[in-house]
C-alpha cells in the first residue's frame, strides 16, 4: 500500500494516535536513527516547518529519552518503598507483641508487689501478736 492511500484511509490517524511509540525494539531504533534522525531534514526545526504533528513526535521522541529513565528509578523506588513497608509492617508486629507482653508482665509484677504487701501485712500484724501472747505468758 502506497503513503498517499495511507494517508487518505480515514482509520490511519486514528491508529497513528494509539499508536504505542514505546515499543520500538533495538533494531527499529538503529534504522531510523541511520535514516532519519541523524539527517537534517528531520532536525526539529525542519520538522517543525513541514509538520506540527511530526514535530510533536519528534517532541515526544526526545522527552521520552528523559523520562525513560526516570521511569524506571521511580520504579526501583517503588520496590524499595514496598520491601521497607513490609520490613516496617513486620516491625510494627513485633513491636506489638513486645507491648503486649509488657502489659502482661507489668500486671503480674503489679499483682506481685500487692501480694508482697498484704504478706508483709499480715506479718506484721501476727508479729505483733507474737508479741501481745509473749507478754501474756511471760
């Protein structure tokens, strides 16, 4: 099919607007950079003059370079962010557990100490009368 019955197929545009740009494989890249992206015909300004849509790829073109790798560090990102919220996640549950058996132990040393209270109480109060009986006998 020849370029001018590509351009007057009225589906054309239509696919040339959903068209994925990023798929381009590494074979592709060379060929069109041999052919037509070192040429000076295809130079921003020239392109700019012919075509406001080729421009706008070429645009396109040069600002996907950037956020290419942009891209891909957000993405390296992510994956660390996710690996350190797990670790964090864990951490938080441990540090939950850890909590909780505090609570545990600090009841249990509370319910300690008064039990250690009410013995030397009752200590007290038999010593007193130890003392009390010691006088009556004596």
């Amino acid at each position: 099919m020849g370029i001018r019955k590509k351009l007057m197929n009225v589906k054309f545009f239509g696919k040339l607007e959903v068209y994925d740009k990023d798929i381009l494989d590494g074979k592709m890249k060379v060929k069109l950079r041999a052919t037509y992206i070192n040429s000076l015909k295809f130079q921003s300004e020239a392109v700019k003059r012919v075509s406001k849509a080729a421009n706008s790829q070429y645009s396109y073109c040069q600002v996907a370079k950037e956020v290419q790798f942009k891209r891909a560090k957000v993405k390296e990102s992510m994956e660390k962010l996710e690996l350190i919220q797990q670790t964090f996640a864990k951490k938080k549950d441990e540090l939950h557990e850890i909590l909780s058996k505090f609570a545990y132990l600090k009841v249990k040393y509370d319910s300690s100490i008064s039990k250690k209270a009410k013995i030397e109480a009752e200590i007290e109060a038999i010593r007193v009368k130890l003392i009390s009986v010691e006088k009556l006998l004596n």
